[in-house]
C-alpha cells in the first residue's frame, strides 16, 4: 500500500474557504476511486495556523496513478484551490496491508 500526505498552506484570510472546499470537494473526488484505501483530512486546531493536510492511503502504485494520471510525484491542485494556495508539500511512503 502506499500512503500519500499532502499539506498545503493557505494564504492568509482564506482558510475558511479552503476547508470547505477540503471537505466538501476535494475529499468527495479522492474518495470515488476504487483503489482508494481511506482518506483523512486534517485542519488546524489552533486558527493561528493556516496549513491543512490529506492523507490518503491507495491499494497500489497503479491505484494512485489511476487518480493522479501517472502524475503521482505532482500534487493533484483543482484549479479552483490553486489561487487559495500559498505552499503545498507532498510525501509518499510505502507500507504493507498489516500496518507494520
């Protein structure tokens, strides 16, 4: 399985807008493909930060590929978000279906 986080940064007074679009676009469209294992978001629990993350986990390789259009070292940015976003980072980290 491969576990994929991306945080993003937002630009200051925008944070509101990108949680909902967080949980109400970008979570939905992650969670409509069939090798997706789950999904998280995360958002500040002190509002003095303006990062959020996403962690997905993906049965395989291909799996994530099929979302990312074998793009899968890129951030997937709906264009609707990319003017919200101030930096984004992206990790990937391979893990076995035990947890271990």
């Amino acid at each position: 399985m491969i576990i994929r986080g991306f945080r993003a940064r937002v630009h200051a007074g925008m944070e509101d807008e990108f949680e909902r679009f967080f949980r109400e676009q970008a979570l939905p469209m992650v969670q409509q493909y069939a090798g997706l294992v789950s999904a998280h978001i995360g958002t500040p629990i002190e509002k003095r930060t303006n990062e959020f993350l996403m962690v997905t986990t993906w049965k395989d390789l291909d799996s994530l590929k099929e979302f990312t259009r074998d793009h899968w070292q890129e951030p997937s940015i709906d264009p609707a978000e990319k003017r919200l976003l101030q930096q984004t980072y992206l990790h990937h980290y391979r893990t076995d279906a035990s947890g271990n």
